[in-house]
C-alpha cells in the first residue's frame, strides 16, 4: 500500500508537511511525534495501520522536519495541540489520535483544554499529566547539548545518540539518522527542528523553576475532563513516566486503559516497534475498527 506525501494545514493555515499511509475513505489515525522527532518515527507503525485498514496520517509538527519554523517563535504547548485541533477540524470524521511525548501533551491540552470532541480517541505514548523531573530535563538537557555547534560529520551524530541511549546500542549514520540532520553552509550538521523549540523550553525553565508544578496541575485538569476513550502506552523502563505517574492519570480519568510494554524506554515505538503496533492496533480495535466512522 503506497505512502502520499503532501502538506497539510495547522493552526491559522500553519504549513505542516504529512504522509498518509492506507486508504483515503479509512478510519483516519493521527500520529503525533515527540519534540525534536519527525514523522519518520512512525514509518513501521503506518505500514502496520494501514494493513490492518486504518488510514495513517503521519506529519512533522511545527518547527520540525520538513514543516514550517514560526517566525515569532510559536512553540507552545498550546502552539502544537491548536495544530492538532485544525488537523482533526479538516477531516471527513474525527481521528484517532496517537501521540508520543510532546504529540501527547500536545493532543492532551488540545481535547481537554482547547476544543474537546476533536478527536474520537486519544493515545498517550509514555507522556502523562505528571511526569519524572530529572526524566524531563534528561530528555531537553540532550537536545539541548548540541543545538547551537551541531555535529562535525552524521557519525557524530550517531555516537551522541548511542551514549544517549546506550541500552540500544551504536546504529550507524544511515539514511534514517541523515532524514534527522541538515547540513549548513558552514558544512556542519544540526538537527532538523528549530533551535527556538529547545531555547524556549530552557529559558521558562530557568526564569521560573516552579511554573513545572503549575504545569503538571494543569496537565491533571486537562485529563480529568476527558470523557473519549484513553490509552497510557507505557515503556516499562521510563525515566519519564514512573508508576506513581501512571496511577494518577488513571485517579483522574478512571477510564483509561493501560499498557505496559517490557524492555522499552521513553523511546517506546523505536525500542519496541512490535509491541507497540500490537498495543495500539488492540486499543483501536477495540473502540474504533478499521471501517469505524470516528464519530
């Protein structure tokens, strides 16, 4: 089943670069990547989709890959989950909605704070409304590191994310590593999103070190109106999302459904791309089937 690749619209006509994966006419699945990620992230879990006769809709969110960066530095939480409420706003019928990380938080505050009833389900890829502090500043501290100086060469590159991640090992600087990258005038390599995502995420975390309690209170209210159907994907080795983490989103909305998936990290899809297919093709199953309406 052949892959489209086009643009698509977010947020007050924000240029968002997409592929979709399945039969037009399908259940439609959005796939909502975690920050400093691009589509590719999902390339096995679309061709998993659409076997099972869904239509996957993978795209890069704002400042990332191959989509527009803003101007005035539109990062936001609610920057990205008013993407996801456009997106969902175009379609024949409302998406599933599958995000990791930030795609979650992003889908989490767009149907529980922004416009609920935007999507027909929501899945939450090792993200929830409380999360793991130093898991956190793990996670930006590594993006951060190499943002402004970039990489001498995409085998760099590769060695910075292998001692990132060390439990899956030194993969090489492939074609998919260089789809991460591009290569400035001045010959070096940097990540393929813009700077200004990762700098704003620093600055408010270090002019106001309190505001993430703030954060994670209204994260909680956000989950706790969700009436659609939930699903916590979670990576049983996560530094970002503990057990407590995953015992108070199911506190705040009862409803949800739980999966714990062994041997992955928060890095869930790419530790366990299997797994995880299973997991979310079960949930969507469930609710949804792959000829469901959405509505």
């Amino acid at each position: 089943m052949g892959t489209i690749s086009t643009r698509i619209k977010g947020a007050d006509g924000f240029d968002l670069a997409a592929e979709i994966t399945g039969a037009p006419d399908a259940m439609p699945v959005l796939l909502a990547h975690g920050g400093g990620q691009t589509r590719r992230a999902w390339k096995r879990v679309t061709t998993d989709l659409a076997d099972a006769g869904y239509c996957a809709i993978a795209f890069d969110m704002r400042g990332h890959g191959d989509s527009a960066w803003s101007d005035a530095g539109a990062y936001d939480i609610r920057d990205f989950a008013a993407d996801l409420v456009a997106l969902a706003s175009q379609m024949d019928c409302k998406p599933a909605l599958v995000g990791a990380s930030l795609g979650g938080l992003a889908g989490l505050v767009g149907e529980g704070d922004l416009a609920q009833g935007s999507f027909a389900s929501l899945t939450l890829v090792d993200i929830a409304p409380r999360m793991e502090p130093d898991g956190v500043m793990r996670v930006v501290g590594f993006m951060e590191q190499h943002v402004e100086t970039g990489f001498s060469s995409p085998d760099e590159a590769a060695d910075v994310i292998a001692r990132y991640m060390p439990h899956r090992g030194k993969r090489g600087a492939g074609a998919g590593l260089r789809h991460y990258l591009r290569q400035k005038d001045d010959g070096r390599f940097y990540w393929h999103w813009d700077p200004a995502f990762i700098r704003n995420i620093m600055a408010a975390k270090r002019s106001n070190p309190e505001n993430q309690e703030h954060q994670f209170q209204e994260l909680s209210r956000a989950a706790a109106s969700l009436t659609l159907p939930l699903h916590l994907i979670r990576g049983a080795a996560s530094d970002l999302v503990s057990e407590e983490a995953v015992a108070h989103l199911r506190e705040v909305a009862p409803h949800a459904e739980y999966t714990d998936i062994a041997d992955a990290t928060h890095m869930v899809v790419g530790d366990a791309n299997d797994a995880f297919s299973n997991a979310i093709l079960g949930f969507l199953n469930r609710h949804h089937g792959p000829t469901g309406s959405g509505q």
